[in-house]
C-alpha cells in the first residue's frame, strides 16, 4: 500500500531534523564548520558510535518504508557504515564525522529521488 504524499513530506521533514540534529546541530563560533550530536557521540569509545550507528539505521529504514528504491537504500547504507566505521576511530573519527556528515547525505539523496518521482 502507497503510503500518501502528505505523510512522506511529513516524515520526509522528521528525517530531515534527526539528520540536522546528528550532523549539523551546532555551528563552531567564527567558523562555517557545524557539528552534531554524532560527533559529540562519537567521543564516547564504543557505545557512541554504536548508537548514532543505529539512529542513522533509523533514518535508512524510513526512507525503505518510505519506498526508496534498492540502489539509493543501498548508497545510504553504505554511507552509514562508512560513517560507523571510520567513525569509531578515537578523536580521528569525530572529525571525520564533522565533516562527512553521512545523515545529512543520506536525507538529501531521499529528498532527490523524491523530487524526480514525483516529476
């Protein structure tokens, strides 16, 4: 069943916000650089990683129920893994993480395929 227009530009607009928070919450004073809470995350060994891992999972598994076809869910499951595994290096990772911005890709690349599907 399609889900209707209306409630994939309404989760389309939620993934959009989780990414922003993940990604590019924060902007460092005097600078154009923006961080989020995955970098901030990501400066706790382990655990952070692992768990702004699975919240990007989140923002892939939406845009699958959303009905992205295989090969953009495949680029974003890709970039999250990217994302989870360089991330997970200590101090080297969370600037990677600054600067990759995986989550903030990924909405984008829904929002694309998006926008050409409905032209």
């Amino acid at each position: 069943m399609a889900i209707p227009a209306s409630e994939v530009d309404r989760r389309l607009v939620e993934l959009d916000e989780l990414a922003r928070n993940l990604d590019s919450r924060w902007r460092i004073p005097g600078t154009g650089i923006r961080f989020g809470l995955d970098a901030v995350a990501g400066l706790i060994p382990g655990v952070g990683d692992v768990a702004s891992g699975l919240v990007s999972a989140h923002i892939v598994y939406h845009a699958f129920r959303i009905g992205a076809p295989s090969h953009v869910v495949g680029r974003m499951i890709a970039n999250v893994a990217l994302d989870t595994v360089v991330g997970s290096v200590p101090v080297l990772g969370s600037v990677f993480d600054v600067f990759y911005k995986a989550n903030n890709r990924n909405v984008r690349m829904l929002q694309r395929h998006l926008e050409r599907s409905r032209a």
